[in-house]
C-alpha cells in the first residue's frame, strides 16, 4: 500500500483508475493502490506540489500510552456475565 497526503490547504479531488475519485481534506493523507500510485494524473498532482506520495503508510499499533499488545477473541467466547443455560431445548 501507498499513501497520499494533501499538502495544500483546500481540498482536492484526486483521480483513481477505474473511474473513482478520492476525496482528499486540506493536511490529509489516505492509503492507496500502488497501481493508483503509478497513475499519471497523480504525478502531474506531484510535481505541482498539490499531494505527496509515500511508499508505505506506518501505522501506530496502539493510541499513546496504550500497550502494543492486542486482546484475540478465540471462538467460544462470551461476552456478558451470563452462563450457559442448562435444561430441556
């Protein structure tokens, strides 16, 4: 995946192949196709300095001060404080 960002301060309307169209804010920055990334409309939005265009989009694995570890759901999991019910179906 790339990522695009909006280095103007108006929003912009960016071309993607196939016809759709990313709507992109002033100091925003969206993930994109790397086949949406090789797009000649979008290199023309480059070099007049409007988007900006970067290999890999990182992205934190948790919010600050949050732990890196993340909580699996194994199937079978309940949620609630309820129990199995037991008796006739």
């Amino acid at each position: 995946m790339s990522g695009v960002s909006n280095k103007t301060q108006k929003p912009l309307s960016v071309p993607l192949p196939g016809g759709k169209t990313l709507h992109l804010g002033p100091g925003k920055t969206a993930q994109i196709s790397a086949k949406a990334a090789a797009d000649l409309r979008l290199k023309k939005l480059v070099d007049a300095g409007e988007i900006e265009i970067v290999d890999e989009v990182l992205r934190p694995t948790a919010g600050p001060g949050g732990s890196t570890r993340s909580r699996r759901f194994i199937y079978g999991d309940t949620v609630g404080s309820g129990g199995r019910r037991s008796g006739n179906r």
